[in-house]
C-alpha cells in the first residue's frame, strides 16, 4: 500500500490492475478448489457464504451446482465437503438440503443482515481485541506453520 501511495499521490503514476483465470492443471485442485464456501440453513433459508472473498453466493435455479453473485458464477463440489466433514449424518443432511434447492435471502434482506452483522462486530471491537491478544502466539505459529508449508510443499505438520 505504501508502494502505492507514493507511486500515485507522489509520483503522480497510474497503476492499472488486471487479472487472468488460468486453469490449474492439478486434478486435485481442480477437483477440490482451493477453498470452501459455508453452507448454512435456516427458517427455509439457504446461505452460502464465502469468507475468503467476502462474497454471498445464490444458487442458480436451473443448475444446483451452480452458485453466482452479482460478480459471476461458481461451480460448487459438495462432495469435497464430505472430506472436511467427519459427521456423516451432518453431511448426508447438506445433502439433503442442498438438493431441495431452497431459497436464499433476497438481496435487500442480504444487505440488511450485513450491515446489523457489521455493526454488531464494530460495537464488540473490544472483545475481538481481547481474543487477539489472548490468542497472539497461536497465531504466530500457525502463521509460521503456513510459511513452511509454502515454502516447501511436502512438510507435513504433526
């Protein structure tokens, strides 16, 4: 960021972003993806949340594989669930969910429940603060864990 800043409010350059989908060659992570999406349901309701991109996917009405977002479309594989999953009745109860293809929130109800959640997390600020701190050292090792990982793919953490 501090790159940046200087490049654009110093240097008066302009910086253009661009992405490419380029389709992994990995069968694994073409099978699996390379991040889960939560699933939740409730009143009748289906939520598909992911974090990692602070998204909230639908699904589509003619393809229940199939999420999308304002943004694009994704293709879904819930049988990777099955593997994070170790409650096989939770998992066949997905299922189960997932195929009677109930309705998500509307948009306007998804906006409401965002902004309240928002709002709920910036009032209790303290409480994460106080977790963060309480928690500071398993954070660095998971975050040293992670670097070794990357660093050489086939460590395997005990």
């Amino acid at each position: 960021m501090k790159l940046i800043e200087k490049l654009v409010d110093e240097n008066n350059q302009s910086i253009e972003f661009s992405s490419e989908k380029i389709d992994d060659k990995n069968p694994l992570k073409r099978k699996f993806g390379n991040h889960a999406i939560s699933f939740a349901f409730r009143d009748g309701k289906s939520y598909f949340l992911d974090p990692t991109q602070t998204r909230i996917y639908r699904m589509s009405e003619s393809d229940k594989n199939l999420l999308y977002d304002d943004e694009g479309e994704l293709l879904i594989r819930t049988l990777s669930s099955l593997l994070l999953n170790n409650n096989s009745n939770n998992y066949l109860k997905m299922k189960e969910h997932l195929a009677s293809q109930y309705p998500s929130v509307s948009k306007e109800e998804e906006k409401l429940m965002v902004e309240k959640t928002k709002k709920l997390c910036n009032g209790n600020s303290d409480i994460f603060e106080n977790f963060y701190a309480e928690n500071s050292e398993l954070y660095d090792d998971i975050s040293s864990k992670v670097l070794r990982i990357r660093k050489n793919p086939f460590i395997f953490l005990k």
